[in-house]
C-alpha cells in the first residue's frame, strides 16, 4: 500500500461526473429495472430475455458462444440457465460434434416465453431511446460497441 494519504473529495466529485465505467453501470442498472418491470408479466427479468434471445437461432449455440455474445463467464451463464431449464424454457444437450461441449436450444415454452415477451421489450425500447433525441441512441450504441 502507499502512504499517499487521503484522496481529495474534489477528486470523488471529479470522478461522479466523468467516470465512463461508473456512468454505464448506473445507466445499466436503471435500464435493467426499468426492463425487469416492464417484463415481469411474463415472468422474466431483462437478463432472462437477452438470454432467451441469444438463443432464437436456426442451429443450437453454445455455451461458449452465448457466453462470448453476453459477455459472461460459463459458470455465470451456467448458474443463469439453470432457473429457464428448470421453466422448461430451453434444453441443454450433449453436442455431437464434441462431447465435452453443450449445445443450448429454445424449447416450445421458451419461444412462446419470447414471443410474449418481444412487444413487451419493442415498447419499453421505443420509450427509453424517445427522449434521447433523433439519432442518438444509434450513437450510444455505437459508443457502448466500440467499448466492448
């Protein structure tokens, strides 16, 4: 440790006003809320929709592949699996191709938990991004992309 002594609260107040990563983790906790609310009459948060959603596609993912595209770790992605294979919303498969590895996949439950859900999220969107302003929220995804 140093003996560098106390940190200005200048520097706290600087730091609130310019921190990138302190202003996307409050951002993103307040769109989380704000998506979990509006979700909840189908019984899903916001990270079980963008989960689901990683799996509507033509050929089963896997783990590994919804891991990367949700910037989570296995055992995180593992652990949030769980509860959705237990609703009966998706399967987890031996893949043929490599034993070791799992292949993830909607099941009927979950495309319909989807297509439910899907109006639900187009609406809350279209509020969040209304007050941005015309192009806006295209320019805070191309920023949130270029840092990711």
């Amino acid at each position: 440790m140093s003996n560098a002594g106390p940190v200005p609260f200048s520097t706290t107040l600087h730091v609130r006003d310019h921190c990138l990563c302190l202003a996307a983790q409050r951002a993103a906790r307040a769109l989380a809320r704000r998506f979990d609310e509006a979700l909840k009459p189908v019984g899903l948060t916001s990270g079980q929709f963008s989960l689901l959603m990683s799996l509507n596609r033509p050929q089963p993912p896997t783990i590994g592949s919804v891991a990367a595209l949700l910037a989570m770790d296995r055992t995180t992605l593992t652990a949030n699996l769980k509860p959705l294979e237990r609703q009966g919303f998706l399967t987890v498969t031996v893949d043929p191709a490599d034993r070791r590895g799992r292949l993830l996949a909607l099941t009927d439950a979950g495309r319909a938990a989807l297509a439910a859900a899907v109006p639900i999220w187009q609406r809350t969107h279209e509020a969040v991004e209304e007050p941005l302003g015309p192009g806006a929220a295209d320019r805070l995804r191309e920023g949130l992309l270029a840092l990711a």
